[in-house]
C-alpha cells in the first residue's frame, strides 16, 4: 500500500468514528498528495474529456488551476 493509500485508509477510518481531530490533522497532506498525483495524471489524461463521462471511477475531481 502507498504513503496516498494509507492516509486515505486511516482518514475513512477517522470518519467511521467520528474522529474529527484525526481528519483535521491529516486532511491537508492526503489532499497535497493527491492532487500531487492528480498533476501528474493531467499530463496523460483531458480531464475535461473525462468529466463528460458520468461512469469515470475518479469521484473528486480538484478545481482546475489558472
């Protein structure tokens, strides 16, 4: 399991229990790496392309940049 897979395995956890404090402390690094991985995947994939397709496996896509 990945470093992105984990954070996101522990923070679906948190919320499982309602464990606010958890989600605060690890939300912002599971988002950098995710949108870290989400730039790199741009570069193979039109995400406005794929955003036409309601059946797309990626439910969150991050706002475009500028």
């Amino acid at each position: 399991m990945n470093e992105l897979s984990a954070l996101a395995v522990r923070l679906e956890t948190a919320g499982n229990q309602m464990d606010v404090e958890t989600i605060r402390l690890m939300h912002s690094e599971m988002m950098r790496q995710y949108l870290a991985i989400v730039d790199i995947l741009a570069v193979y994939v039109n995400i406005e392309e794929a955003c036409e397709d309601d059946s797309e496996i990626l439910e969150y896509l991050p706002e475009q940049k500028a």
